[in-house]
C-alpha cells in the first residue's frame, strides 16, 4: 500500500502585468514553488503585458505539503531579474476543492515577512510541584532549511521565545541555514489556567540594517497542560501579511490546479478490475459486443475524457492489450459515423485514446521525426511571412547593400525557406518508415483497414489515408511544430519571429494532412506559393501510409521489430558538468568537468565523450540520497549530489551541476525514481559541503555526522517517459468507475430497451448484466478495502494520541 500524492499545475495566461522595461513592456516568466523549494520554471514570454504559456506539470508531492506558490518575473539580461508578483495557495484550498480550480488569481506584493521556509526543532514542557504548573520552559534545539536572508547565501538566525510580555533571545549562529543552538529559556506561569500564548520566533541578524524575520510558531498554553510536554519539528510560518498595493494592480495569472491524493492499494486489490476489463477487451476479438468499454464510452464526461483516456491507455498498454483496446474504440466510433468527413473531429473516447496513445508510445519517434527539422528553424531565426497583410520590411531587413527589401522579395524568399522546411520534414516521414514504432504501426494498420472496410465506395478512396492523417498530422506533428517546447522538443519558448515560421509550417503539414490544397488554397490564397511542395508532400504522405500498412509484409520487419521505441523507459542522457569526491575532500576551485551522463535501468553512467568505451558507473541500487546542494558551496543554485555507499561501505559523493533549474529537478525526479525502491536510503544528509574541518552548512565538525536536513524523496515531476505504474492506473480507473456508477446503470437499461426491440435476445441481455453485476461487485469490494486501510489508519493515530496523553 502507498500514498501518492499528485499536483496537476496548468500555468495558462497572465494579463494586466506591470511593465518592467524601459522598453514599455516586460519579459515574464513563472517560477513554481512547493513550501518554498522551486521545481519549475516555464518559457519567458518577451515583450508582453499579456502572456501565454499553456505549460502543465504533474508534480508529485509528499503529503506533508503545505503551499504551491507562483512567483513571476521579469527576465533582465544585464541585471538581476525583476520581481513582478506571486500567487500562493494553501493546500486546504485544494483540498476543497477535489474537481479542482480553474480560475483567475490576483498577483499579490512579495512580502519579506512572508517568504519564510524551513522547521525548527523544540521542546515545550511545564515545571511545578503537584499538580498545577509553575514555570514554562523553552528548549530550543536545531532549525533546518531555513530561508536565505544575506548576500553570501545564508543567514545569521537567532530565535526570540517571548511569554507574557517577556522575551529572551539566544546566540546569534553566523551564516547557516541549518543553526544547532540547544539553549532553554524558561518563563515563570502568572495564571496557570489562563490560556496565553508561548511565541518562538526566528530572525536573521544583521549587523546595519534591519534584522530579517525567519518565521515563528505559536503554542497554547491550556493545550500543553493536557499532555505537559510537546517535542518535534515545527514548520515555521509567516507573520502577517501587510500588502501595500491594492488587490489586481500587478495583474493576474489564470491557473488550473488539482490535488489527488490516491491510497494505491497492493496489486492483488486491482487484479479483478484488471482482469474484467481485459477480459471486455478480449470478447471483441470473438465477435462479441464490447460491453464493458462501450459503457464507459457512453458514460464519460468531455471533462474528464482525456484523462479517462489516458489512464486506459497506460493500462492496456502495461497489459500487452493496448492494440485489442484501440480496435474496439475505432468499431465504437465508425458504428456511430455516417458522415465520412466527420470521422475522428469530435473529441471523442477513441479520438482522445489515440492522442493519448501517440504522446506515450510516440514521444521518442517524434523527437527523432521532428528534432532535426525544429532545431534548423531555431538556428536560422530568419524572417519568414507569406501574409502580404502582415510583412513587415523593416523586421525582413535589406537585401543587399544599397537595396531595401520588397514584399515581393520576402514572401518569395519565405516561400523559398518554407519549402525547404516542408520538404525536408515530408522525406524525413517517408524515411521514419524505418523506424517507426511497431505499436504505432500496428494502430494505423487497424485504423486503416477498418475505415476501409466501413466506407468502401470509390467517392470514399481517400478515407482511410485521411483517418491516419487525422491523428499523425494533425493531433500529432502539426501541435508538437507550433509548440515544441510542449513536447519536449526544445527547452524554452520560441520567439516572436520563431513561432510565426513554426505557425507556417504547422499549416502547411496540416494542409499535406487533409490531402487537398484547392480547399487551403480558397481560405487562404497566399497559401498558393508553397503548393508544389504541399503537392508533393502529399504523394509522399500516401506511400509513408501505404508502407505503414503493409511493413509486415515487408523485407523490414525484424529492422521494424529493433527500431521499435520504447514507451515507459527510464532513460535519461545527457552533458553535465561533474565533480567526484569520496569521503567529502575539499572540492578544488573549479571541481567540475565536462561528462555525458546516461541513466539506464540498473546504472548511473558517465564518460568524457557521448560514445566513449571508457566509463564510470554507479550502481543505482547502491545510491542512499539524490538531494541538491547549497548555493553558496559552489556558487550555483543548479547543483545536485548523489550519496553512494561502496563494497567497503566507504560513502562517495558525486556533484551534478545542471544548467537551469528545469533540469535540476529532471534529474532529481528522474534518478528518485529510479532508486524508490532501494533499501539503506538515508533519512537526513547534508545540504552543504564538508571544507576546512566542517561543513558548510550547520558548522559541525565530525564528518561522520549524521546530517541537519532530511532528505526528499517525494518531491519528483512526471515525465512521458516514465515507467508504467499498472496499480496506479487501476486505482484512477476505479475511482472514475465509481463517479459514473448510476449512469452506467441507466445507460445499461437504455440499451437493453433498445436491444429488445431489435433483437429478442435474452442471452445477450443476461451477458451484458453479468459484466454489469461484475463490475459493480469488484468496485464494491474495492470501497471496502479502502475502508479498512483508512479504518487502519485511525486507529493508528488515535493510538500514537493516547501515547502522547500518557
């Protein structure tokens, strides 16, 4: 059994930003934070008052959390990035609110006094002889993570106990953000039945300006007399807001957030539902009607369709069914079309199935496809425009000494570079042949021969090449063109000049797509340039189809069989700077060197060059930790480590410096993955380096210590190319089988009417109401283990209650 938090994050639009420039406008950009730790930065969006950044995340989180906060920014080349404004929300709102939030939200003031991070550790207890109290005492421990308040990365924390208008303070710890201080304060009890309050506060000291609040926490007198001594770790919160500008003038951000927080239960639990559903996947191969998916075809909500979609998907797929479950979807669809041209637009289940097929089975196969061709449009940043309404001669500049450029010369010289593009991207299609994915080529197969087999007319002949071009162009290539950093493709936004000749081209293959330029043509005649290579990417679109379908007969099939990309692979590669030390050396002044790093099922590799024979390795299950590193050890606050533990139990450290923080947690979530399942993994370590006799970060001076941070192994991104996780999908499955549980039985009864007028088959209707009865017996069964687990935990905690009472 485990508890899996989720986060989904959209980060739609801004409007109405302040303008930051000299220019008259800003650069935004958003940092996401959870408690304070940022995990994501997205694109920025130049020159804009009004963003749009359309990135989402999945973001697993441990369920200790407590805020996601967005704080935006304004990207500065020569100075530092100016701060615009934050939207924070506390996860009891999300909580709320399980359907989730979709909504606009007011950029609020940063305050200092409220950008406040990390625990601190106390023990409260009262002193007295017999039964009434006399004195309160304050021991103040160690704090961890708090935050960074000085220039040099850290902060200067001291703690002031106050009580009944007294305080006391303790000793200043210089420059550490994880201070050890083990000083008790102690506070004679006026009342002892009076209920006050017991205020520990954190601050940074400075020595000229004003001294920095760090955080504080709050304790109820009356509340410790029940169990007269209180010992933990306490999460410091902020002090009270005091926004100095009015609500909504820094503008606002609209953002769809949802928390699901999932008891996956041991696989055992899912194997019945498993098992149903693949058994309905099973009787459409005997020529049985799918019962089973054809009611969760029926019975699902545009809302939550694609995500219905893409838990199937993942189950099937882990299954080995996943060919099985598209057939039936492309029968349940054609069944329901009488129009041709009408075929798979709707967002139907199959048309969101297949989407979602295509982005998990698909994702490597693009990149490959469509790498080289977005990379070359990045690099040449040349003005392209076809529009005559929309060219602009001054940002197409002069074409030769003397001589300022024409409309004419710009769209002709576009037209030219489109072409280019166009051509190079359609050979490269015809090509992929080779290696597309054999899942892939088995779904187009499908589709394909089943559309033909339900319009088999000659007025119908392009059908089927337009049902396979329906998903591959233009729910596929086409979006992943206009937007490649949503595929993964690049790291950061295109430009405004970028994105128009992306924009283009993405035309121009939807057009190829649709096989007729007449019809592209007619909307939009200056369109008419790049017809002959439209023209011929359409020939070239057909024989890649007409390969697809029939590369089993072909020559290629064990070439088809190695080539096949894997989905749900844990490989990540890539170069890294790097420093090795074992047993905590003294890092040199510049410790980092250049490696291809490769993340492989059992192996953390790294070498000079991407092909070198020569290499080093860790074994994953030998990592203990994968935590990042204090800014101020190495002057970046991009670099990771990874604890190891050798044969001769001797523990090895090796630095990961990562260029941007999108990277960093890349691989932080990548490698935390990969090791969940790993025994001896550390509790605590040491964010800081250990230098000159101690370490930097809680100035202790044994190397052995065991460390003044705990270790977060919850905090990872999801990412395409993740493992499948078959429990979790069942579980999500079952909660939306158990949401649409009375409408299944209605929609049930309906067709049964329906079925009794048409046809008086008794046998069917007992079969149909067998699976239904299966079904509602199996999600039952499963509401009753969830019953137990949440029983269990109760009864734990009340436990753990009476514990503290005694």
């Amino acid at each position: 059994m485990a508890k899996r938090s989720t986060l989904f994050i959209r980060i739609v639009e801004g409007k109405n930003l302040p303008i930051k420039d000299i220019t008259g406008s800003s650069d935004p950009y958003c940092i996401v934070r959870i408690d304070n730790e940022a995990i994501i930065r997205t694109a920025t969006i130049w020159k804009t008052l009004s963003p749009f950044w359309g990135e989402e995340y999945n973001v697993h989180v441990p369920p200790s959390f407590h805020t996601v906060s967005l704080h935006v920014m304004d990207e500065d080349s020569l100075s530092r990035d100016d701060v615009i404004g934050k939207v924070s929300i506390r996860k009891e709102a999300l909580t709320a609110k399980p359907q989730g939030l979709d909504c606009w939200m007011n950029l609020t003031e940063i305050d200092p006094d409220e950008e406040v991070q990390g625990e601190i550790h106390l023990q409260i207890s009262l002193l007295g002889d017999g039964k009434v109290p006399r004195r309160l005492r304050c021991r103040v421990l160690e704090a961890r993570d708090l935050a960074k308040k000085d220039r040099n990365g850290a902060s200067d924390p001291f703690v002031r106990v106050r009580y009944n208008g007294k305080s006391q303070e303790s000793v200043v710890v210089k420059k550490s953000c994880y201070p050890r201080w083990n000083e008790s304060f102690e506070f004679e009890l006026d009342d002892p039945l009076a209920d006050s309050l017991l205020t520990v506060e954190v601050w940074d000291w400075d020595l000229v300006s004003k001294n920095d609040f760090l955080g504080k926490v709050l304790f109820s007198i009356n509340r410790l007399q029940l169990a007269q001594q209180e010992e933990g770790w306490f999460h410091l919160g902020p002090d009270e807001p005091k926004h100095s500008q009015d609500e909504g003038t820094l503008g606002s951000l609209r953002l769809q957030l949802r928390l699901r927080d999932e008891t996956v239960l041991p696989s055992s639990h899912y194997k019945p539902l498993t098992e149903l559903l693949s058994q309905s996947v099973g009787t459409h191969l005997n020529g049985n009607w799918p019962d089973l998916i054809m009611l969760i075809d029926e019975t699902t909500t545009s809302e939550n369709r694609q995500e219905v979609a893409n838990n199937l998907v993942k189950l099937f797929l882990g299954q080995g069914l996943i060919k099985e479950f598209l057939d039936m979807l492309f029968k349940l669809e054609l069944e329901k079309t009488t129009e041709p041209n009408t075929l798979f637009r709707s967002n139907s289940l199959a048309s969101k199935s297949m989407e979602s097929f295509l982005k998990v089975a698909g994702m490597q196969y693009l990149h490959r496809l469509l790498g080289p061709t977005i990379n070359r449009i990045f690099e040449d940043k040349k003005y392209v425009e076809l529009d005559p309404n929309k060219v602009e001669l001054k940002e197409a500049g002069c074409a030769g000494l003397h001589r300022v450029q024409t409309e004419a010369d710009v769209i002709q010289q576009s037209s030219a570079l489109l072409q280019s593009y166009l051509s190079e991207l359609m050979a490269a299609l015809l090509q992929s042949a080779l290696y597309c994915p054999l899942l892939l080529c088995q779904a187009f197969q499908q589709l394909y021969r089943q559309v033909q087999a339900r319009f088999p007319e000659p007025e119908y002949r392009k059908v089927k090449f337009i049902a396979v071009t329906s998903f591959l162009c233009l729910r596929f290539i086409s979006p992943a063109i206009m937007s490649p950093k949503l595929f993964h493709l690049r790291e950061k936004h295109a430009d405004a000049r970028t994105s128009r000749t992306l924009l283009l081209l993405a035309k121009a293959v939807q057009t190829v797509g649709n096989l007729d330029t007449l019809v592209c043509c007619s909307k939009e005649p200056w369109m008419v340039p790049l017809q002959p290579a439209i023209q011929q990417g359409i020939s070239q679109l057909k024989d890649f189809i007409t390969r697809l379908v029939f590369c089993q007969e072909s020559e290629d099939l064990d070439l088809q069989t190695r080539m096949s990309l894997r989905c749900g692979s844990m490989e990540k590669e890539g170069f890294l700077f790097l420093h090795k030390t074992k047993d905590k050396c003294i890092p040199m002044t510049s410790p980092f060197k250049k490696y291809y790093v490769t993340l492989s099922k059992d192996l953390l590799s790294y070498s000079r060059a991407q092909h070198s024979k020569k290499s080093s390795f860790i074994s994953l299950p030998k990592i203990r930790a994968v935590e990042k590193v204090e800014e101020k050890c190495f002057g970046s606050a991009n670099v990771m480590q990874i604890i190891s533990s050798e044969d001769s139990g001797q523990q090895e450290t090796l630095y990961l410096d990562c260029k941007s923080v999108n990277e960093l947690n890349q691989w932080l979530s990548a490698l935390r993955k990969a090791c969940s399942h790993n025994a001896n993994t550390m509790s605590c370590y040491h964010p800081g380096i250990y230098k000159a006799e101690r370490w930097s970060c809680c100035h202790q001076k044994e190397k052995t210590d065991p460390g003044c941070d705990k270790t977060r192994h919850g905090v990872t991104l999801q990412e395409w190319y993740d493992p499948l996780d078959p429990d979790l999908e069942a579980q999500l499955i079952y909660r939306h089988l158990s949401s649409v549980q009375s409408p299944m039985r209605d929609k049930y009864y309906e067709l049964i009417k329906q079925e009794e007028g048409d046809d008086a088959d008794s046998q069917k209707g007992e079969k149909k109401a067998d699976v239904l009865t299966s079904l509602f017996r199996i999600l039952q069964d499963l509401r009753d283990a969830h019953a137990a687990v949440e029983a269990k935990e109760r009864l734990k905690y009340r436990n753990v209650f009476l514990e503290l009472q005694t």
